[in-house]
C-alpha cells in the first residue's frame, strides 16, 4: 500500500485550509489550541522546525487526525 509522506508544506496547508473552513482567523485558533500566533503563522507556512507538541495541539483543536504507521520491521521487535 502507498502511503505519502506529508512535508511541513502540506501540513500548514492543511492546517490553513482546515481553519479558514472553520471560519476562524489565525488569532482565534492560536488561542483555542494555546499556541502563540507567531508559531501559527509559521506552522502554516509550513516551516520545518515546528515543534511537534504545539503542531500536535493545532492539529486537535482543528479535528485533524494524524497517523504514524511504523514499518513492519518495527513492529515486529515490539513482541519480542
């Protein structure tokens, strides 16, 4: 099965999608997630060094679910 890998370009194009669609400005979504604004701005500007922890909680606030799928190998030292 193919999975794309998402770059922090698609992520802050989702994030910008996801709360224009919400009709929300970037203020309001700042504040509901508990992040700054300036980390909002740079999160949907898809900048690399976003800390994941505060992406994490704008992801949430928006309904945005995010999925890790380790590779089989990975998997497989977890039984053992």
């Amino acid at each position: 099965m193919f999975r794309r890998t998402l770059t922090p370009e698609d992520i802050g194009r989702i994030v910008r999608n996801t709360r224009k669609a919400a009709g929300l400005r970037q203020d309001e979504l700042a504040g509901a997630a508990g992040v700054g604004l300036r980390f909002l701005v740079d999160l949907e500007r898809g900048k690399p060094t976003a800390q994941i922890g505060k992406a994490l909680q704008v992801l949430q606030v928006l309904g945005c679910s995010f999925e890790i799928t380790p590779p089989p190998e990975a998997e497989d030292t977890k039984s053992k």
